[in-house]
C-alpha cells in the first residue's frame, strides 16, 4: 500500500466542491430539524402536558423547594418543559385545590439549605397552615440550615409543618440574619470611572453601590432596621409553630450552631432521618399503598383555579423591573419583567369583561421605568373609575416604581416581610473617558443642537447647566410620586416626604405608616375583592388570568401556522417521531407554510 505523503495538507487546504457540499448539506440539516424535528417533539410534549392522568388513590405531595421559587408563573407557554420551575402563587394555588382533593393525603416539603425569600416564605407559610387545618399531615424534611441570608425564614416554613426532620449529618445553624451589600466607589476611583448621580433622598440607597465604600448612615439605619423587621417576624412565627415564645427561641437559635442531635434536644426539630425514612412515614400517614407525586407535576394537571359562577375577580399578574413597550422574549423568551403595554392591556381587558366585578393585583417588582409605572397606573385608575375595585396584593418586592403602580389601589395586601416603600428616584450616568484613555482608548464626541444634548454622554461630566436641569427633572419625578402617595392612600403630601426620601420598609413597618391596608397574601386579597365587589360569601365565584397564557398547543399554531387541533391529531395518529408518515405530513405542512411566505420550500434529503 502506498503512504500518503501530505496528509497535513489535505487537512488544512480541503477539496474546495467537497467542503461547499457539506456546508450545503449542514444548512439543509439544520434547516430541516427546526422546521421538522422540533415542532414534532414540541407538539408530542404538548400532548404528554395536556393529558391528565388521575391522581392516585392515596396521594403524597412532594413540594421542593430546593430549586428555588418564582413569584409567578413564566409567561412561556414551554416553561413547564424547561424545568422552569415552580411559582409561589402556583404552589397556593395548588396546595387550595389539594386541600378539597379526597386523594392527597398529605404533603412532604423537601427545605433547602440556605436563605429564603422572606416574603415568599410568608406566604408559603400561610398556604401551608391552611392544608393542614383541612386535616392533612405536612412533614418537612432538611438537610441542614446553612448560615446564608435569611435562612430563618427557611426555618420558618419548616417549622409551619406538622414535624420537622432533619438528615443526622447536617448542621443548624440559622443563628440569624446576614445582608451583604456590594460598593464600588473606591474600584471607580481608582480606575477613573466617575458616577454622575443624583438621588431624592438619602434613603434612596441603591446609588450607594457606585458612589460609596461602605454604608452611608442612612443607609445603615434603613437596612438595619428592615433586616430587623424580618428577622423578628420570621422568630415569632416559628415560636407560634413550635409552640414557645418569642425570646426563648431567639436565646436558644443566637447560642448555635447545633448538630442534628442538638437541635432535636433543644427541640427545633422534631426527628432525625434521612429524606427516604420521611417518605416512608408520610406514605403511612396517607395510607395504604400511597404513592409520592410531584408538586409541579399535581399542580400542572390540575391547571389554574377557575371557580365557578356568574360573577369573576380578574388576577392580573406582574413580576421583575417595569420597563415600558411589550415582552420582546417570544414563546422561548427568557427573563422576567413588567412590560408597560402588556400590563395596561391586560387590565383594560378585565374592565371591559362585564363578567369581571374586581381585580387583584399581584405586584412583586423592586422599581424601574417612571414612564412605563405611571401608564400601569393610568390603567388601574380607570378600572376604579369604571366601578371595579382594585386590590393589590404584594409580593416579594413592590417597592420605589412598584410602590408607584400599587399607590392608587383600592386596598393594599402586603406579606410583613415583603419590601415597600422606597419612594424617591435616582439617575445619572458614569463618566468613562479618563478610564478607557487609561487603557489607550479615546472617546470623543460631537454635537449639535442644544446644549442639553450631551447631557448624558460618558465622555465628560454634567456642566452646571446640565446639572441644573437634570436636578429639576429628578425633582419633578420626586414630586410626582410624592402626589400619587398622596392622593391614593389619603395622606397629606407633607405627611408622605417624612416617611418616603427613598427609604425601603418591610410590610410590618408599612402597615402603621398607612401605606398598605391589611398583612397578608393573595389569599387574602381575592377575600377583599370580593367583599369591595359585594359579592356574597356564599356566592361561587370565577377566577379570569389576564392576560390569558397560551397553551402549548397554541403557541405552536403562531410559531408554525398549524392549526391546534389539525397539530393534535396528526402527532396522535401517527405515533409521533416513531412514524415515518407522520414526520413526512409535518415535513409537508412545515413546506406549504413557507410556500405561503415566500419562503425556500424544502425536499426531505437523506443524510449520509
């Protein structure tokens, strides 16, 4: 046999119609796995979701928590495949429905190690307390409560079951609280970045991170205090739930951390075990031949309470930073935000829904675009002006620009934990120039028109003019939610600034100072709907998601102009990827969809 001499050359200088028919043959490969071959496996998971097996007999909830919660459910119509994750007002949702379904017995909650949310964790709390009042059984099961964040509002929610177990390994060591705060002012400085900021007022700490190196007193004073709420209320809860006080747990918590062994003879938990001997003693509490089911997957079978009735209260949702203009993200889309338009559209819709008699609220947002908050609340005064009660009910977070879009609402329900207030503003810009000519960049710039022009260019500080009337816009802002506050929660102006100046309040502190109404969660906001409605308790009423989230199914027939249930059957009667003929249907009704377009119509292509 003959030796190849060159057999680098060959490599680095390829036959050049050899590598064209292979570019050709990867572009129609790829092509045609994502007209093809995806639409099939989304419409077969679409099925497999839409289909509802019945709960077994004799059912275990298993709700983790270890993966981390949301506040709300993701707008994307596949999130569920995605392993998106559960949302706190799914899991009250669904541990409601639970509580009337004769075939869950009892509910197992898998803790995880570190902090939680405080707010969400009241509000599981809270869901959990009333599954339990149904007379169902809750055991929760740790693997240890390391020292991170606001790990005691993990305890918090463990304590809330009927026993609390932890693995014999782990440790305890929820002895408190800890916050920790990231500045950048001497990192700035020292490469020669410089923030041009202005904020309203000294509370409005968030500027802090990149003007300070450490707390300001203000800042200090706020977050202490806050930090302080929390960790109080977390204790007092916990004490209720294993029936001591206060300031005996408190003594017993501040003198760990403790081994699995220490805690069970302090009495902070009530068994050792691992999480497989707590599956064996939930299942014989929920009786014979139990079966542990997933949360996420009970609660997706069962769908959103709808209620029954003539009369509805609208749920309009809202989570993340408010920004105007509509979600960009498409069915695949990533993040969570407010958009403006979509969520005055939404509420618009349930005003002009003559079904809908009240609207809850539900608002977990830290702030963001004045513009897009105030046209939120544009919306949320027209439905009070059409005669529909408005409730909001606070998450995590609805604080500075979603303390705004809440301040005109009828009645504010806030979790003691959740975040509040920060009423003030801040903005600016950094200045880069001598930071990038540090590394041999020049930034320059040109103008023309007035002098506010470059106002907001990074390549020089505001002048005394721009200044001047970035100050005055700032105040202007200032002064406008100052009246919001006002004339929503029934407050004097001069009463507002003494308690706004941008500084953050949990809902605990909120409630004396009147800018929220009531302590509680979403719950307890669709009870006030329905009371500010006057519709009577007894009265079966109807629950209407605005806006309204596309099925899988749906969003499949926008994506690929298939027809919903046309999709559905053709993956059922052809065995979905397994058939042949049913990919070569897809294959066609994927070409006549281009053809339509205009589109490159595709011929199905072997592969070698």
């Amino acid at each position: 046999m003959l030796a190849r001499p060159f057999p680098a050359c060959e490599r680095a200088f390829p036959n050049p119609m050899k590598q064209f028919f292979l570019t050709v043959l990867g572009v129609f490969t790829g092509l045609i796995l994502f007209v093809v071959v995806i639409p099939v496996v989304l419409l077969t998971v679409a099925i497999a979701s839409s289909s509802k097996p019945t709960t077994p007999a004799n059912t275990v909830l298993e709700l983790d928590l270890r993966g981390g919660i949301s506040d709300q459910p993701s707008s994307n119509p596949f999130a569920a495949f995605g392993g998106s994750g559960l949302a706190l007002t799914q899991v009250v949702d669904g541990l409601h429905q639970a509580q009337g379904d004769k075939s869950v017995k009892a509910l197992l909650i898998r803790l995880p190690e570190s902090g939680m949310t405080p707010a969400t964790a009241d509000e599981l709390r809270q869901a959990i307390h009333r599954f339990r009042n149904s007379g169902k059984p809750v055991i929760a099961h740790s693997q240890g409560f390391a020292p991170s964040g606001a790990v005691m509002s993990t305890y918090m929610v463990g304590a809330s079951a009927s026993e609390l177990w932890m693995q014999n390994t782990a440790g305890f060591q929820a002895t408190g609280f800890s916050a920790d705060s990231l500045f950048l002012g001497r990192a700035f400085e020292k490469y020669g970045v410089k923030p041009n900021f202005e904020q309203r007022y000294e509370y409005k700490n968030a500027v802090n991170e990149y003007t300070q190196s450490d707390y300001t007193g203000p800042h200090r004073e706020a977050m202490t205090a806050w930090m302080t709420s929390i960790y109080d209320s977390a204790l007092a809860n916990a004490a209720r739930d294993r029936k001591t006080t206060a300031p005996a747990l408190k003594t017993i918590i501040e003198a760990g951390p403790y081994s699995a062994p220490q805690a069970l003879a302090n009495r902070l938990i009530d068994k050792v075990g691992q999480v497989e001997e707590a599956e064996i003693a939930v299942k014989a509490r929920a009786g014979k031949g139990a079966e542990i089911v997933e949360f996420g997957k009970y609660a997706s079978q069962q769908g959103e309470r709808t209620g029954s009735g003539k009369n509805a209260i609208a749920i309009v949702g809202g989570e993340g930073a408010i920004v105007t203009g509509r979600g960009g993200g498409g069915s695949f889309g990533g993040g969570s935000s407010i958009h403006s338009d979509d969520t005055a559209e939404a509420i618009y819709d349930a005003i002009e829904d003559k079904s809908v008699k009240a609207i809850v609220f539900r608002v977990s947002s830290p702030g963001g675009s004045p513009e897009a908050s105030e046209q939120i609340l544009a919306a949320v005064r027209a439905a009070r002006a059409a005669g529909k009660p408005v409730v909001v009910s606070m998450g995590a977070y609805a604080a500075s620009g979603g303390y705004w879009v809440s301040s005109e609402a009828d009645w504010i329900v806030a979790q003691p934990s959740t975040l509040t207030g920060s009423i003030g503003v801040f903005g600016g810009k950094f200045v880069l120039a001598d930071a990038l000519g540090r590394f041999g960049v020049d930034m320059r710039e040109l103008t023309v028109g007035g002098p506010y022009a470059d106002a907001f260019s990074p390549t020089q500080e505001f002048t005394p003019e721009q200044r001047a009337a970035f100050s005055g816009s700032m105040d202007r802002i200032y002064d406008d939610f100052i009246a919001r506050v006002a004339t929503g929660r029934k407050l004097s102006p001069d009463r507002v600034r003494e308690i706004a100046k941008g500084r953050v309040w949990t809902g605990a502190q909120a409630l004396p100072l009147g800018l929220v109404d009531q302590l509680g969660g979403v719950t307890e906001a669709v009870n006030k709907a329905r009371e500010l409605a006057k519709i009577p308790s007894s009265e079966p009423v109807r629950f209407k998601h605005f806006p309204k989230q596309q099925s899988p199914f749906e969003a499949l027939s926008e994506m690929f102009g298939v027809q919903t249930e046309a999709a559905k059957a053709l993956v059922m009667l052809g065995g979905v990827m397994a058939d042949p003929q049913a990919q070569a249907v897809m294959r066609r009704v994927e070409s006549d969809r281009m053809r339509g377009e205009g589109a490159v119509v595709l011929a199905d292509q072997p592969i070698f």
